[in-house]
C-alpha cells in the first residue's frame, strides 16, 4: 500500500519562500511521475507541478517561475521549492502520482500553507 506523507507547511508572509517535503512509500519510487497538487478553500484540487522518472518537470502557469518541483530516488522524497510566495498560493499542499500516467494513489494528510500579513 502506498504510503505519501506531506511536511514543510506554515504560515508565511507574502514574498516569502517554503519548502515542501513529501515521503514516498510502498511503490518503487524511482520509475514513477511525481506531482504536487493544492486545494484551497471552496475550489477544487489542483496539479501545481509535476516530475518525471526522468526529472522532467512541468508548472501551471499560476506557479511558474516561483515553484521549483524536484525528487530524490535514493530518499523516495518528492519535494516543492515556493519562492515569491502570495495569498493565492493558500492551500492544502498534496504530493501524488500524475494523474496523467495512471491513478493517483491514496491521498496523504497534505500539509496547509498559510499566506498572510
């Protein structure tokens, strides 16, 4: 059973910068596409960023420039770099398979960023 749990979530001000971690378990890490995705109140999830087995990545153009997606095979650890950081970027932070290459897997816990003066 895959396990995915989220970390690195806070209360931030604006023009700041997280960093998210999320732990990968249960599946052979390596081969697998990677995403980050984010609900915010009211709307729907969300894919933010996305990285292949081949460390090909991909943004929505609401975070590019500012978000930076990257894995660690060795850790099974997905993690997403946020600079520049603003209220709409307020959200419940997910990481998953893309679901562009299969079903996504069990959702984790997710980790809350908080963007506020």
């Amino acid at each position: 059973q895959v396990q995915l749990v989220e970390s690195g979530g806070g209360l931030v001000q604006p023009g700041g910068s997280l960093r998210l971690d999320c732990a990968v378990s249960g599946i052979i890490f390596s081969s697998r596409a990677m995403a980050w995705y984010r609900q915010a109140p009211g709307k729907q999830r969300e894919l933010v960023a996305s990285i292949t087995s081949g460390r090909s990545t991909n943004y929505a153009d609401s975070v590019k420039g500012r978000f930076t997606i990257s894995r660690d095979n060795a850790k099974n650890t997905v993690h997403l770099q946020m600079n520049s950081l603003n209220a709409e970027d307020t959200a419940v932070y997910y990481c998953n398979r893309n679901y562009k290459f299969g079903t996504v897997w069990d959702w984790g816990q997710g980790t809350q960023v908080t963007v506020s003066s």
